[in-house]
C-alpha cells in the first residue's frame, strides 16, 4: 500500500472516531450543558463524517487501486497527491475549529477561517480530480 | 477499467468538483456573508455529493470490479448500467435544478424518479453477476 494510501486512510479512521464522539456530545446536548452552539457542531460532525472520513477513505483508496499511468509516475504526481491529503486536512480543521466558534458569537477571526476552509476545500478536490483524471481509463 | 466504468468515474469526479465548489462557496458565505441567496443551493450540494460522487462512484467502480462470467461478454448484458448512468445523470441534474428553482418541485420529482430507474436498472444488471467464486 503506498504511503500515500496510508496516511488518507489512517487519517480517515481518525475522523470517523472524531465524528462519532462529537456525534456522541450532540446527543448528549438534551442533558449536559453545550459549550458551543450545537447549530455549529452538527454540520462539523457532518462534514468530518462525509469528508473525513468517506471522502478521504474514497482518495486513499482510489490513490492506491486506479490504473496506473507510466513506470515514471505510476500515480501520476506524488506532489499533488500530498498537497491534496494536507489541502483536505487543513480545510477539515479550519471548518471544525471555525464553525462553532463563529456560531456561539465569535469573532471575525473565526469568520475568516471558515472563508479559508472554503477555498482549501475546493482546491482539494481540483487536485484530486487533476491528479486522477488521466489514470481512469482501459488498459 | 471498461468504458462504462470509465464514464462513470469521471463523471463521478466532475459532481464531486461541483459540489465541493458550491460547498465551498456556501462555507464562505457562511463566514463572509456576500451572497445569502448561496443558502438555496443547499440541497443541490447534498444531491451533487450523494448521488452524483458518492453512488455514481460506486456504481462505476461495481461495474468494474464485481465478478465476471467465465465466456463473453463478461459483464453480461450492460444495457442497464448504461441506462442507469443517463437516469442518474438526468435525475442529479434534475433534482438540482428542481431544488434550487422555488418553484420547480415537479422537476425535483422527475429527478426522483429518473434516480429510482437508474438504480432499478443498475440492480437489473448487476444481479446476476452476484455469484460465488464457484459459479
């Protein structure tokens, strides 16, 4: 398994205990005191669960089993491979950091996390699709 | 990977583009707000990811990977994988734009619908090539 494929992995069973335990503090929201408002942690449990974990399970995965291109670069380019993993977890973490803090009346700081969040998150994706686009095809 | 497949992946690739940058745009209102009618696109961006990445994604990679029959054609009849990859193509977009238009519920179900046949079919295809290894 390539290291690549190792840490999107490793990283997403990560999330998906991180998503499942916030998953466990917004049940417990009816009995025990929130310190942020649970607006903002429902959609970081869903977005550590969907992105996290799946997404980035789904990128692991696909790094590792999709055709490869050439003997040169098997996985095409190891550089967007690892700007897509740190772009996804950078994104990720901004926006849980970000998003609570900003719906309990938090300040612009938090406000800008959440537009960096955005724009890392997206960039994600374009490196993936750029990156994996040539190695989905026949033989 | 067959061609199908390959339809299938890239067009799974493209909505996950879509929907990561509608998501994006959406985050980014969220901090900066510049746009609030962005709040519209919401369930475009859950059908995007869901359907058009997520299942479409799998429906491609199934296609490629689950068992094949010893003669050919291999993968069976494909008639309802192809099939299944316009009706889940068609139903995305038409619940895309069902959803984002106030008043466009009636495409919304159409999409619906168009997604329904898109599994139907897909099952219909897939279904025989369910077998254990001894078959």
């Amino acid at each position: 398994m390539p290291k690549l494929t190792r840490w999107f992995i490793k990283t997403a069973l990560v999330y998906l205990i991180l998503a499942l335990a916030l998953g466990l503090v917004l049940a417990s929201a009816g009995i025990f005191p929130q310190p942020f408002s649970v607006g903002g942690l429902t959609s970081v449990y869903f977005h550590l669960f969907m992105v996290g974990w799946v997404t980035q399970l789904i990128f692991g995965v696909a790094n590792w089993m999709f055709p490869t291109l050439n003997r040169e670069a098997p996985r095409g380019s190891e550089t967007l491979g690892w700007a897509t993993y740190y772009l996804v977890n950078a994104g990720l973490l901004l926006r849980a950091i970000g998003e609570p803090l900003l719906a309990s009346g938090g300040a612009a700081l938090w406000a800008i996390l959440l537009v960096l969040s955005s724009a890392l998150l997206v960039i994600a994706g374009l490196a993936f699709l750029v990156n994996n686009w040539n190695r989905v095809r026949g033989r | 990977m067959p061609p199908l497949s390959i339809w299938y992946v890239r067009s799974a690739l493209v909505h996950l583009l879509i929907g990561f940058t509608v998501g994006g745009l959406m985050l980014a209102n969220k901090g900066m707000p510049f746009a609030p009618e962005l709040w519209l696109l919401r369930s475009a961006h859950i059908e995007l990811l869901f359907v058009g990445w997520l299942i479409q994604l799998g429906m491609g990679v199934a296609f490629w990977i689950l068992p094949r029959f010893w003669t050919p054609p291999v993968r069976g009849n494909e008639t309802g994988a192809i099939v299944s990859l316009v009706l889940l193509n068609v139903g995305v977009w038409l619940v895309v734009v069902g959803t984002v238009w106030r008043s466009g519920y009636v495409l919304a179900l159409l999409g619906r619908l168009s997604e329904v046949g898109a599994a139907i079919a897909f099952a219909s295809h897939l279904w025989p090539r369910i077998v254990p290894r001894q078959s």
